[in-house]
DNA sequence: CTCTCGATGCACT
DNA sequence: GTGCATCGAGAGA
C-alpha cells in the first residue's frame, strides 16, 4: 500500500441531501492511487449539485445507461464524457427520499504528486487542477472509473482533509449550463486561487 | 438512421 | 471578448 494514506468518508456522508453534500465536501481530499503506489490528490475547492428534480441535471429525464449511477446507491464516482474530450467526475449524494442526485467536482487545490501531475502537463501551473475536465485528466480519472465505490480505499476514493471554516465557503450560481442558471448550488472556497474562472 | 448539442478547455482577436 | 475541436448520448424521423 502506499505510503501516504488517508481515511475514506464513510457513505453515510453522502446519504444527505445533495446541496448540503456538495457544501460540506469542500476541504476534503479526492485521492487517487495508480497501480497501488503512485498518490495524486487534491483538496475539493469548487463543487456543484445536481439533483433530479433539477432540469440542468442529467437525470432529470429519468434513468439511462449513462447516468444510471446516479441513481443508484450514494458514495459511488459518476464520471461522464463531455464535448468529445473531457470527462467530469462526480460523487453520488442524494437524500434517501429522492430518486437521484450527484456533486460536480470543478476545481481541486493539489495536495500530493504534484510533480507527477505537472510531468504529464508540460505547461503545469496553477490551473493543473482547476476547472472539472483539468482535474480528471490530472488526476488519471476516466470512464473506467464511472461507479467505482469512494468510500473504500482503492484507485479512486475521497477522504476527510481539511475543515473550512464556514466564513470561508460561498454559494454561487452554477457554471457552463443552460437551465436552472438560477440556483445556487456552486460552493467554493473563498480566495483559493484553484478555484476555476469564469 | 441522422441531427443536435453539451455540467469544457484552449487558441485566438 | 469569440471560435472551435471532438464524440457520445439523446431526441426525433
């Protein structure tokens, strides 16, 4: 096993109601381990929530194959390919009385393998890991990781890190949709420069 | 079957 | 600020 090593959140963390999830997943750590040694990881600096009764959420018009993972049970990674080059990476969350629900990862603080990260990227500087589609191809994350388990340690999991101070988390509107633009279900942390632009 | 377009990122003006 | 690469899912015929 790898020598840095963190603890998963348990899957009762994600069995609350999706808002409040993607609140309270800021701060902690999205860890991925290739081929049982290699660490990358990142803190959760930028999250947004998708629910099922939400029109900008890919469930809203019920189940398919793709999106079947978020309906399905919580604490698993839903990641979905987008715009024929990127794939984003979401945490299962969802009040046990809805029908689906997910939390859109946008932007991470990178914490370990950070050279690792920027040997891949040769331009590496501070948006390595900052925007959805950045952190999965920094971090490694693909389609073959869509409905892994997160509350285990394995490839792909997301541990507790930091505490961030209420003071420092603020609600925006949502990025890079075209319905429910409304809703303010982005959360960031205030002042991180990880956090994406836009 | 064909057509549209997206929970993006990057190059360019 | 605008344009676009690139492709799979979903919608419609």
């Amino acid at each position: 096993m790898p020598k840095v090593e963190y603890d998963p959140l348990p899957r009762a963390f994600y069995a609350r109601d999706t808002v409040s999830v993607a609140k309270e997943l800021l701060g902690k750590l999205l860890v991925r381990v290739i081929d049982e040694k290699i660490v990358l990881s990142g803190m959760i600096v930028e999250t947004e929530a998708y629910t099922s009764d939400d029109p900008a959420s890919h469930a809203f018009k019920g189940i398919s194959k793709r999106n079947m993972v978020m309906f399905g049970d919580v604490g698993y990674a839903y990641v979905y390919f987008i715009y024929g080059n990127h794939y984003c990476f979401n945490a299962v969350a969802k009040d046990p009385s809805m029908s689906a629900g997910a939390v859109l990862v946008r932007a991470l603080q990178p914490i370990d393998g950070i050279d690792f990260m920027q040997k891949v990227r040769v331009r590496g500087d501070d948006r390595i890991t900052s925007g959805p589609g950045r952190l999965t191809r920094a971090l490694f994350i693909g389609k073959e990781h869509n409905g892994i388990d997160l509350t285990v340690k394995g490839p792909l999991y997301i541990a507790y890190y930091a505490n961030i101070d209420k003071e420092y988390i603020v609600a925006t509107k949502r990025i890079g949709i075209t319905k429910a633009r409304d809703k303010p279900w982005r959360f960031i942390v205030k002042d991180n420069k990880y956090v994406s632009k836009r």
